[in-house]
C-alpha cells in the first residue's frame, strides 16, 4: 500500500553522501518533501538544491543546538541517516569518533521532544558486518575476530554497532510497540557499489553470507530505492519495522 506523498516531510542526513544523494533524488522523484542537513551546499548538486520541494540547511550536525535540531524533525514522519566517516585519515580517526551514534541518539531526542503522537520512522544506514546478536544471528570464530581487530582498528565500526544498538535498545521493540514514538529499520547492504539504475535487489533478516570471506555486493541505488519504499510503502513497513534487513543486488 502506498502512502499519500504530499503531505510527508522527511529529513535525510548524510544527503550530501554517495548513498544520501541517491535517496534525497529517489524522494524527490516521488513527490515527497525532503529536508536535509549538509556541511557545504556548494558542494551539493545544483540542480536537487533548486528543487522546489528541498529545503536545505547548512550546518554541522552534531554542532546544532537541541532547538535547531527539534525545528528539524518537527513535523517529519520519516528521518533517515546515510551518515558516515569520511575515509581519510581524519574522517577515520579524527573526531567525532561517535558520528553516527551522537546523530541517532540527537534526533531520536528531537523527535521525541517535538512529537504530537503520530509514530515517526527512523532509517539507518549500516552494515552486514554488524551482526545482530537480539535476532540470534551467529558467525564463525574466524569473523568474530576478525570483526574484532576491525572494531579496535577502524572505529567507524564500532560507531555504527553502537548506532544501530542505541535504536534497539533503546527505543523499545515490537513487542512495546504502543509506547514507541520512534518505529525504526537498521539497513544493512553489504560492500557498496555505484550502479546508475536500480537494479533486482533481495532483503533477508540475517546475513545470508560472509561480510568478512564471502561479502557479495549492494548498489548505493539500491539501499535508496529501499529506503524510500521503506517511508512510502505501508506494507514494506510493517514487514521490516524493527528489524535489520541485510540487502543484496540479486
Ligand atoms: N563502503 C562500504 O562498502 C559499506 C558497506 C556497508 C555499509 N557502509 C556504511 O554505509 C554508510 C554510508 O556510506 P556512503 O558510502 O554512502 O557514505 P559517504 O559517501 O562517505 O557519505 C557520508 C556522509 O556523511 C557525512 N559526514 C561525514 N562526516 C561528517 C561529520 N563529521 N559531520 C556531519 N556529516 C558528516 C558526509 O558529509 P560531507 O559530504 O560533508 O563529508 C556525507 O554526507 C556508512 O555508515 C558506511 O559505514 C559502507
């Protein structure tokens, strides 16, 4: 079931990201409102920034105050993080190490401060080498140790486990459903690919290979086109709210 559009805002944060574009364009194609917090608007393509239904704000994240933040989220029904550290030396190992975690924990306070009942969905970008131990999932020694020295060594790994633990534990399960302000979906695609079109993709609860011996590959576009059936489709929604689905191109 496909949602009324017009009447939905929606904030993406990492938009000015290889991954955030593709979703900021994806909602724009379908008539959505879109609202994004970028560093630079220089940067940002011309043409989306001029789009009648964009509202672009530049500013630091995590330098926002909490009321610059709440202006942000109110009235939004969807916000979806595409953040992620640069891959230079600073963007790795430089600050904030807690990128992604700060931005989650921040807007979902927002949200939940300027919120009037209705449930707001949170989507978050993350990746098939976080393994989600609440669904039961399992992986070879030889992964967890791996996955260890890359957690030591990388922290951005560890940023994004600790990101998409803060929804789980944080902002309740399904089973506390009535209580949620916050409805949330951790996507997890495996190594990112640029492909102009969307292609043929398949969702899974778990990993179904490797991140680690065996990664299979997930376009950029794709991990967007999903996102964005995420916010518009009801019935894609209700199937995934809660969970990490990891997604593959087929
Ligand atoms: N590479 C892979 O194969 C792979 C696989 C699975 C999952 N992932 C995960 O997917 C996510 C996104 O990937 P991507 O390739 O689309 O990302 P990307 O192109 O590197 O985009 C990262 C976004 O985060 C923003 N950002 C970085 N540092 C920031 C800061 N300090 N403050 C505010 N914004 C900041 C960037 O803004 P600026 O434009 O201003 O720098 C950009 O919008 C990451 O979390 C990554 O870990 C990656």
């Amino acid at each position: 079931m496909l949602v009324t559009t017009s009447r939905h805002k929606i904030l993406v944060v990492g938009a000015s990201g290889a991954t955030g574009l593709r979703v900021v364009k994806q909602l724009l194609e379908l008539d959505l409102h879109v609202t994004i917090i970028v560093r630079c608007v220089n940067s940002f393509p011309k043409s989306i920034l001029n789009h009648h239904r964009l509202r672009a704000t530049q500013s630091t994240l995590l330098e926002m105050s909490d009321a610059e933040l709440q202006k942000m989220v109110q009235g939004c029904t969807a916000v979806i993080s595409c953040l992620g550290h640069n891959l230079t030396f600073k963007g790795l190992y430089g600050h904030p190490r807690r990128l992604v975690t700060q931005a989650v924990c921040r807007l979902c306070q927002a949200i939940k401060t300027v919120n009037t009942g209705d449930p707001v969905k949170f989507i978050l970008m993350n990746t098939t080498g976080n393994q989600n131990k609440q669904a039961g999932e399992h992986v070879s020694f030889a992964q967890r140790l791996v996955v260890g020295v890359i957690r030591y060594l990388i922290p951005p790994h560890a940023d994004n486990e600790a990101a998409a633990a803060y929804l789980q534990t944080y902002q309740g399960t399904k089973d506390q459903v009535h209580n949620n302000i916050i409805e949330w979906v951790v996507v997890r695609p495996d190594s990112l690919i640029n492909d102009e079109t969307v292609s043929a993709y398949t969702l899974y609860p778990s990993p179904i290979r490797s991140a680690i011996f065996d990664a299979g590959k997930t376009s950029r576009i794709n991990v967007a086109h999903f996102m964005t059936q995420l916010v518009v489709c009801g019935s894609t929604w209700q199937s995934w709210r809660f969970k990490m689905p990891v997604i593959y191109n087929s």
